[in-house]
C-alpha cells in the first residue's frame, strides 16, 4: 500500500494552494457577500491549467486523474468552496463526454471547457426529478437530422453563466432506459435561463432554471452518436466524481480547523488562552480525527476512480467517501463556530460562510440519505462484507 503522492499530485496540490491563499482567500468574503461569479478566480485557474485536470490531453486537458483534481479541490475549499466547486464543475459538465462521446464532441465541446475558453454545465435535476432521476420529464424528438429538445432543469450550477450545457433527456418517455445526453449551446434559440436562484451559500457559483422550449440541434449532438445512454450516462459521471465532492467537504473542515485553532490560541478566558481549556482541546481532537478519517476515505475514494474502480459494485464505497467528508464538513464548521463563540456568529470571520456552504454539500449530486441507500444496497446484496 503506497500512501505517498506522485510528483505531479504535488506539483498540482502546490500550485492549487498557492492560488488559494493568493487569488481566493482575499476575496472569499466579497464574493459570498456580493454573490457574484468570481472571473478573476476563473481567470487564475485557467492561467494554471486547473480547469483540465480530469479531461484528455488529447483536446487540451492534464489528464492527471481524479486524485489530483481532489487535492486541488481540497486547496480551494480550505478558504471558499464556491471556488472547490469551479474547479470540479468543469468535470462535472463534460464527464459525460468524456466518457461515452465520440472523439468529434470530445474535442468541440470538453475541449473549450478543458482550456477555459468556455464554461459549461451538468443539467440533470428538475423540479419534478432531483434523486429519482429516472422520472425525469425533458423530452427530445427526433425530427429528420434534428432533436427537439423541451424540458426544464432547476439548480443548475452554473448554469445562468454557462455557454454550454449538456442535459439529459428521454427520446421515449417515460421509459427511462430511453434517457440520452445532449450538448446544447446557451445562444441556441429556445434556451432561456428563467431564474437565478437566492441561496443560503456557495453563492460564488450562480445556480438557477434553465428553460429548453423546442431548443432545435443537430444528430450530431446526441452524445455518443447513437440512443441508448440510458441511467448509466448520469450515474457514471457522477459516480466518478463523489470523493471530490467529499474533498470539498475535507477542505472546508481544514480551514475551519486552522481558524478556529488560531483565535484559540489568542482568545483568553478564564485567565489563560482558549487552548487552555480541555473542554475546547477535545474539540479540537475530535475535528482532526474526522479530518483525517474523511482524507483516507476521500483520497482512497479517488484513487479507486484512477484505477477505474467507479463501477456499479464500487458504488459504496465511493458513497461512503462523499457521505462521510461532507457530513465532517458540516460537523466541524458547526464545532469550529462554536469555539468563537459570539465571535463565531458574525460576518467578521469566515465560519458563519463555511457553515453556510457546508449544508449544500449534504445535498448535491446525491444527497446523504441516497448515498446510505447505496450503502445499505451494497450490504443487504452481500457486495460489502465483513466476513
Ligand atoms: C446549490 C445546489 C446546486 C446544485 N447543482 C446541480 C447541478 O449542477 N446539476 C444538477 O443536475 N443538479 C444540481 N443540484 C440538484 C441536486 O443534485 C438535487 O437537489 C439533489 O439530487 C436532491 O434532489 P431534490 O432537491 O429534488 O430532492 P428530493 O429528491 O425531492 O429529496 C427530498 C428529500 O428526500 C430524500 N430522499 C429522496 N429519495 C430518497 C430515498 N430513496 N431514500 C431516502 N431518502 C430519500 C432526500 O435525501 C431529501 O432529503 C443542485 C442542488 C443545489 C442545492
């Protein structure tokens, strides 16, 4: 078992830290406050070759693998997870390609994102469809060369600030085994981006509904060329990206930690510093050990999606990586809050904001509750023993 990190994970994890405490950091607070899309992080990312690290050298991306998207994802999240979220979402929108497009779609449409000449989008949610997505109701028909594609998707990250989508439809509802991907230009005449949406945090990265009324394109952005995608084309991608979901968590924890930690060591009460106290000291020993616990579970997690472990029989594990690192996210922002006291509660430092953008990564692509069903799947059908 080789815990060590390759040169280039290092290289990668350096870089991303740098660009952390320089570019995000500063501006963390302004961008939550403000809620608007931080470009100048965008532009640093681009400018370090962040935004590829997932997608093929081929179309002009790093093909490092997941593991260093998850340390570079980790790097962001320690001080704004809206920017954690940037960097993974130019994954999330064009996995699907990556995975089942053909080498023409790779390259026009993962190749923009991959060199940050476009920003793209994962449409999947909608307002009748979020964790059973086989129900989902978007309908493309085939007309002649064409697709017709009619439909409304909701909390779309990204979304309102995208130049490309891909979104997902049926050619035959409701069967979902007739569920297929489409790549859908934002200028296309039908799309329309109907609402953003006012949210409790991450508001760094704009979410909202995007509307496709009879959106027209060509066979040729079916992705994969031929029907028959099926439920596989959105569980594979998002299965290959949920420990770094959970390393978005992982991160938020560690910032929270290290700030708290060093109020603690300034703040007096009782006549001494906060670290005197026992009752904060296990705090803080309970918080590293669910750090830890979470940076096992999240970097195995993402080193198994670099061996190709990401498989339907895989899925528990990897579901036991993002339940476990986002819900440590969650714990330790609330317990890091609490040791600044009222201080905790103010704008004046960052907890309340990781606190806040905590609570969506219970949420996201799959929410805690739908990962313990995989979970519990995984033991009741003896494919997660402990014999
Ligand atoms: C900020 C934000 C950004 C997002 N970004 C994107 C994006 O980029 N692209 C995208 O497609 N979607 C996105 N989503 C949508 C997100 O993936 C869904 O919100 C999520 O999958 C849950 O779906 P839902 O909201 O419809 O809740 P529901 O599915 O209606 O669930 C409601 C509650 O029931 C529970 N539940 C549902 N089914 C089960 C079950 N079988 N067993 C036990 N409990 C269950 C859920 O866990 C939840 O607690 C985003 C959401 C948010 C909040």
């Amino acid at each position: 078992m080789d815990f060590d990190l390759t040169e280039e994970h290092r290289l990668i994890q350096q870089t991303a830290r740098r660009i952390a405490q320089e570019v995000v950091a500063p501006r963390a607070a302004e961008v939550d406050e403000t809620g608007v899309y931080p470009e100048d992080y965008f532009q640093a990312f681009k400018q370090a070759e962040l935004l590829g690290i997932t997608l093929p050298k081929a179309v002009g991306g790093a093909e490092a693998g997941t593991l260093a998207l998850t340390l570079a994802v980790e790097e962001m999240s320690k001080y704004d997870c809206s920017a954690g979220l940037m960097l993974l979402l130019s994954s999330l929108s064009t996995h699907t390609v990556k995975f089942f497009g053909t080498p023409e779609q790779q390259a026009s449409y993962i190749g923009p994102v991959a060199r940050g000449e476009k920003k793209a989008a994962f449409c999947l949610t909608e307002p009748d469809a979020g964790s059973d997505v086989a129900n989902l109701q978007t309908r493309a028909v085939r007309d002649g060369d064409d697709y017709v594609i009619t439909g409304q998707k909701c909390f779309i990250s990204g979304g309102p600030i995208a130049d490309q989508v891909v979104v997902f439809a049926k050619t035959n509802p409701p069967d979902p085994r007739s569920l297929n991907a489409f790549l859908v230009d934002t200028s296309m005449p039908g799309f329309e981006v109907t609402s953003v949406d006012r949210k409790m945090g991450v508001r760094g990265v704009p979410t909202g509904v995007l509307t496709f009324d009879n959106v027209r394109v060509s066979k040729d952005r079916l992705v994969g060329g031929t029907e028959g995608l099926g439920m596989k084309g959105p569980l594979t991608t998002l299965m290959s990206l949920r420990p770094v979901v959970g390393a978005r968590g992982l991160g938020l924890a560690e910032g929270c930690l290290t700030y708290a930690l060093n109020f603690a060591r300034e703040r007096r009460a009782f006549g001494g510093p906060l670290t005197d106290l026992q009752a904060i000291q296990m705090k803080f020993a309970d918080m590293a050990i669910e750090i830890e616990a979470a940076r096992q579970l999240v970097y195995q997690g993402s080193w198994m999606i670099d061996q190709g472990r990401y498989g339907p029989e895989h899925g528990h594990m990897l579901a036991i990586a993002k339940a476990f690192a986002t819900e440590t996210g969650n714990r330790v922002a609330s317990s890091a809050l609490q040791i600044l006291g009222g201080q905790g509660y103010m704008m004046d430092h960052p907890l309340e904001r990781h606190y806040r953008d905590a609570r969506q990564l219970m949420i996201v692509e799959g929410t805690s509750e739908v990962q313990r069903v995989v979970i519990a799947r995984a033991l009741i059908d003896r494919n997660l023993v402990y014999p």
